[in-house]
C-alpha cells in the first residue's frame, strides 16, 4: 500500500485556499443566518397557524350563537324571564334560582348578547321622564326594491329607538324619542328623513299617554343626559 502525503507547502496552500473561500462565504452571508431564518420561520408558521386558529374558535361561536339565537331551552326561557323581573340580579342569584351553575349563567348571558337576542340595559319610563316625547312616525316609500336598506338607513339614525317593516297603509313604522320641544321632531322629519330619501310621504303620531312602555333611550338623547 502506497500512502502519500502532500507537502508543508502544499498543504498550507489548501488551507489558504480554504481559508479565503470561508471569508468570502463569510461575507455573502453570515455563518447563523441560516439558524436566525429558521427560527423565524418557524416563528411565523407559530403566529399563522395561531392565528388561524382563533379565527376558526370566533366563527365557532359566532355559529353557535346564531343557533342560540333561532331556539331558547329552558333555562335560556328562565333566564330571560328573571333578567326581566330584575335586571340587577347577580348570575349567582339567578342560577340559584333556576337551578344551574353561575358560570353557565354568565356564559348563556355572553352567548345571547353576542347573538343580537338579548341585551341589559337601564329602561326609563317617558311618562315619568320629564323632559321626553316619544313619538311614532309611518312612511310610505317610493319603491319596496330597497326595503331592507331604507330599514338600515332610518334605524341608524339618532333618535330611533326602534324601526320595523309592517303591513298596512305604511312600509315602516318608527318610533323616535325627542325632547319636549316639538323643533326636535320637526327636525327630524325635515332633516334626518329627507337625507334617507326615496321617501314618499310620512306620518306622525305623538304619544300623549301610555301604560307598561319603558325605553331604552336612542343615541341622541343619551349624549343630551351626559
């Protein structure tokens, strides 16, 4: 067997020779670059998939709280029912009354407000309220072809308190809520309807006296109490 070794000289050639190519490597490119993009890669990979994730849990809910929405149980209905004779109720209280847990009381709670089919708030009595006028005003449109728009358009507007479709001699009716100076419905009718348009003629009716009616007050009137 012939062994062969190459000389002092040559061999420190080599080594400068590879010494020159590893600086010039070097420069192209940092030795741990490689392990830095891999780390981050790995990173982002980590916010993608969590992020995906979370969006998958919202439209879960959002899912399970529009079918909450379509169908009560029982205890949805006994919740309902004690939040109406007193909104002030502790979930404690009320899952000792209808025989359930707390927490499953302030999650039932947290599903059906997320769903749009229940909220809590304070309620005021307009004819204990001075300083109030509720009134209910009818509208007849041009066209039914943007019924669902128009509906959209006049309940967004500040002192709607609540807006629906209806059959009859009007295409929607609307309940508004002013104060005691009649320029205020004047307003309204004169201003935030004809910025609505498409609107053919309305109608109002002031309410003189009522029985069992509580508000929950518009927009409007809640920057005017502040």
């Amino acid at each position: 067997m012939l062994w062969v070794f190459p000389s002092m000289k040559c061999r420190n050639r080599i080594f400068v020779t590879n010494l020159k190519k590893q600086k010039a490597t070097s420069l192209r490119r940092p030795f741990f670059y490689p392990r830095i993009q891999k780390t981050i890669d790995i990173f982002f990979i980590y916010l993608v998939n969590n992020a995906q994730l979370d969006f998958q849990k919202a439209k879960n809910r959002q899912r399970e709280a529009a079918k909450m929405k379509d169908s009560f149980d029982q205890n949805d209905k006994k919740l309902i029912a004690a939040l109406t004779r007193d909104g002030q109720q502790s979930p404690g209280k009320i899952a000792d009354e209808i025989g359930v847990t707390a927490p499953t009381v302030r999650s039932r709670m947290k599903n059906m407000i997320a769903a749009g089919a229940l909220r809590v708030a304070g309620m005021v009595n307009p004819m204990k309220t001075k300083g109030l006028t509720v009134a209910l005003v009818g509208i007849s449109l041009h066209s039914h072809e943007l019924l669902d728009a128009k509906l959209d358009q006049i309940g967004s507007l500040p002192r709607v308190n609540w807006c629906a479709v209806v059959t009859g001699r009007y295409d929607i009716i609307v309940e508004i809520v002013c104060s005691d100076d009649i320029g205020d419905l004047y307003n309204f009718l004169d201003q935030d309807l004809s910025k609505v348009g498409g609107i053919n003629s309305s109608e109002s009716f002031v309410v003189m006296k009522s029985r069992r009616k509580w508000l929950c007050l518009p927009d409007a009137v809640v920057e005017d109490f502040q």
